[in-house]
C-alpha cells in the first residue's frame, strides 16, 4: 500500500537521524554500572501508577491490598516498594498485581517495548512463564561494561542529552551529557530543614538560604545580594558548560507569577532573614521575584529557561501546571528563550497557541510518549498546523537508564511517522517537507537552540 510504504519511508528516515534528548535525567555510566539491575528495579513511569492502583478503592485484584502500605511513591518513580519484598517470587507478584491494573496504559507499553527490543520477550505480554527470563536478561546484558554506550551512542544514536543537575553536588559526564541547573532552592529559601531532617532554629538564616551562601560563597542580607547570588549560581554553571535552567515548581504551586518589585521582596526577605514566620502570600510573592530574577539572568546570560508544564504525579493539582499561566512573564521577557515541556498536557492545545503566536517559546514533547501514544499523535497533528517547524522539539526521554531512552525513542518514531504519513496524505504537508521536519524535531532546533555542535552526516 502507498500509505505504509510512505511510512516506512519516514520511518527509516527517523531511525537514521542523531537525535539529541531534550531533557533527561538518566544515570551517569559509572553510576549505572555500580548498580546489579534486573526486572523488579530496572523500571520507569510505570512504578508511578502502582500508587494509583494501590490506591485506588476498587483496586480489584487480590494481590494489590497487601502491597498497599508498602507504596509511596512521590515525585520521581521509585522502586521501593519492590526492594522492600524479600523474593524475586514476591517481586514479580507485586508487578503482575500492576499489571494486570494498569497494563494498558502507555507508561505500561513503555516497559513492554523495552523488554521486546533490547532482552528477548517474544510474547506479547509478561507472564508467570516469561518474567524469569527477561529478569536474567537483563541481568546479564547490563553487566557489560559497554552496554551503556552500545543502547545510547549505537541504537539511540544520541548526539547529547540535556541532563537536570541539582545546583553545588552533582556531576554529569560530559560525553553523554550537556547540563541544565535546577533552580528550585532559589524559589524555597523559606525552607528551614535541610537534609537529614535537620531543622535551624527560628533565630538562625534557614537552611534555604543557607543553600545558596554556601553554594555561591555569597552572604545574603537582601534583594541586591541575592540577585549577585544567582548571577554567581548561573555564571559558574555557564563556564562549566550549562546550556539552561530548569524549573520543575509546577508540581507544588501555581505557575502564575506576579511582577513583584524589589522593594517589596526586600522586606519579605528581611523579614525571613530577622527569623519571623512568612504568611503564604508573602512566601508567594518572594518565590515570584526569585523566578522572575533567574529569568531575567538567564536572558542575560544567553541560557534557555525550561519550564515543567501540564503532567502533574499523583495527587497534584493539576490546574497550577496550566502554561497560560506563564503568558505574563513570556511576554515581558522577549529576550529570554522559553522551552516549555510535556506538551502541556493536558493544554496542549493552549500551549501550542502559545508557540504559534510567542517566538521565544519553544514546544517540547518530552516525556510525552509515554504518557500517551494517541495523545502524542494528535498533538503532532495539531503543532504542524500551527508552529513554525523550527520552534519543535521532537523527542525528550525524561528516564533515568538507558533502555528506557531507547525504548521512548521507538515510541516516538512511531508516532511521528504516523502522524507525518497523514499529514502529507491528508493535509497536503508535502514528503519533502516532512523529511525536513524529522531532522528539525530531533536533531537541528535542540542543536540550535542550546548550541550543540551538530554531528557530521
């Protein structure tokens, strides 16, 4: 048929072009090969809806209740609740519990697809007969010293990953990754305990703003300090190779921030710094000036300013994630280079109004994929119609192993060539043009946009 040959077509274009990561938090290799994986921790999002299901009071499987207690999963996926079993038996029993909830969503195809690609499933699900297998799979696999770079640099065929790293203590691998600076410790500097659950007294700076001295070499006594503490933050990341910020805050407060003035956040800081309790809109009304002053900076520094839009994890509020909330501060910094991540989802639509008529605002479908395929799909549809080509970043892994890059990525290639094969089928998008896009989406706008040196091709 036309249709598939088509298809295959783009297809084979997108599994032959680099692609760079927009957005990854995936182990460093020393880390990754210190760790012995296997079927019950080499796991992704799908840990995420075990709470969900766990949760849930017509759970409807008679394996999930005991687990219950165990699960507590907040934030990023953890495997806790599989670690805390004493058998692989018992292990895989918590998983076929998940599965047989949740094995139809993406986050559950996501595994699947790993499973089939890198360690031999052949039937169409796991099972009480297939599990073992897999799990010594990839128990033996991972054990290779050049596993790591054989799915990434190989099978990926990844350029770079944008990579998170949390301010003053973490590394990266520069082969593998090009940084972004998490700037949330700028937005809780009202945070009196630190790690290990140690609380500062009322008397003493709290730990939040303790952080960021530390870290800087900065003392803050007020807005002016303050600003040269993030500049500090900033240049120092900047000289070591970072390309951009990240602001994950979506997931605890509203995305709407006012334009608070120095003034007024100089007494909320003076107050804090004096050891009295901040009232919730002051604490508001300092985190609004603190992201507002890192946006501002990052402009000025030239660096790209990520922001968690849409997808919320369990038990979020879902409305603070809106990215129409940001429309006051994209069209008050013109300079600074916005890219706003997850699709929005579920405003998809409303962000992509927002790539249309903002030319600072990049839409990026990290994460995505996994989230939803047929989600995936329609939201392509709609951004070809509506965004300069230039403006979209087509794949972002948001997982912390290799595998789960991969398996993403087969995710994304499939629901590009299917939306592409459509579009010049239904929507006169022209074959030439969608052979563009592919290299634009996965390889020249993220290149463009954080100055990466694109590969020789």
């Amino acid at each position: 048929m036309p249709g598939r040959s088509l298809r295959n077509r783009l297809l084979a274009e997108l599994k032959k072009t680099p692609v760079v990561d927009c957005h990854s938090h995936t182990q460093n290799p020393e880390d990754y090969t210190r760790k012995d994986w296997g079927l019950f921790n080499l796991m992704s999002y799908l840990v995420r809806d075990l709470t969900g299901v766990l949760d849930s009071p017509a759970a409807g499987h008679p394996d999930t209740v005991r687990f219950r207690e165990l699960t507590q999963v907040i934030g990023m996926p953890s495997t806790e609740a599989f670690d805390r079993q004493k058998t692989d038996a018992a292990r895989w029993r918590l998983y076929r519990a998940l599965l047989h909830n949740a094995g139809n969503t993406s986050y559950a195809r996501h595994a699947l697809v790993m499973y089939r690609e890198l360690f031999g499933l052949r039937d169409p699900e796991l099972n009480d007969r297939n599990w073992k297998t897999v799990h010594e799979a990839i128990r033996r696999k991972t054990k290779d010293p050049h596993w790591y770079a054989e799915v990434t640099k190989k099978r990926c065929q990844l350029v770079t990953a944008i990579r998170n790293v949390t301010p003053f203590d973490e590394r990266w691998d520069p082969e593998y990754f090009t940084p972004v600076v998490r700037m949330e410790s700028v937005l809780r500097l009202d945070m009196r305990e630190g790690p290990g659950h140690v609380r500062r007294p009322r008397r003493e700076k709290p730990w939040g703003v303790r952080f960021i001295e530390q870290g800087t070499g900065v003392p803050i006594s007020g807005v002016r300090t303050l600003k040269r503490a993030i500049a500090r933050l900033l240049e120092d990341y900047r000289r070591q190779g970072a390309v951009g910020v990240k602001f994950g805050h979506a997931y605890w407060r509203t995305l709407h921030h006012d334009d608070v003035p120095d003034a007024d956040a100089n007494r909320v800081l003076a107050k804090l710094l004096k050891g009295r309790k901040l009232t919730p809109a002051e604490v508001k009304a300092l985190q609004d000036w603190g992201f507002r002053q890192v946006v501002r900076t990052a402009g000025d520094m030239n660096m790209v300013v990520q922001i968690h839009t849409g997808v919320q994890t369990n038990w979020g509020h879902i409305p603070d994630s809106n990215p129409l909330h940001l429309l006051n501060v994209i069209r008050a910094h013109r300079n600074v280079r916005f890219d706003l991540f997850h699709a929005g989802y579920p405003y998809a639509r409303e962000l992509g109004m927002l790539g249309k008529h903002y030319p600072n605002v990049w839409l990026n479908m990290c994460w995505m994929y996994v989230i939803t395929m047929a989600g995936s799909r329609q939201i392509l549809k709609e951004w070809i119609d509506l965004v300069p080509g230039h403006r979209l970043l087509g794949f972002g892994s948001d997982v912390g192993t290799p595998e789960f890059i991969y398996a993403h990525l087969v995710m994304a290639r499939a629901c590009l060539a299917d939306v592409l094969a459509d579009k010049v089928e239904n929507d006169f998008l022209s074959e030439e043009v969608a052979m563009r896009l592919i290299r634009q989406m996965m390889l020249d706008n993220p290149c463009q946009l954080y100055g990466i040196r694109r590969p020789r091709t």
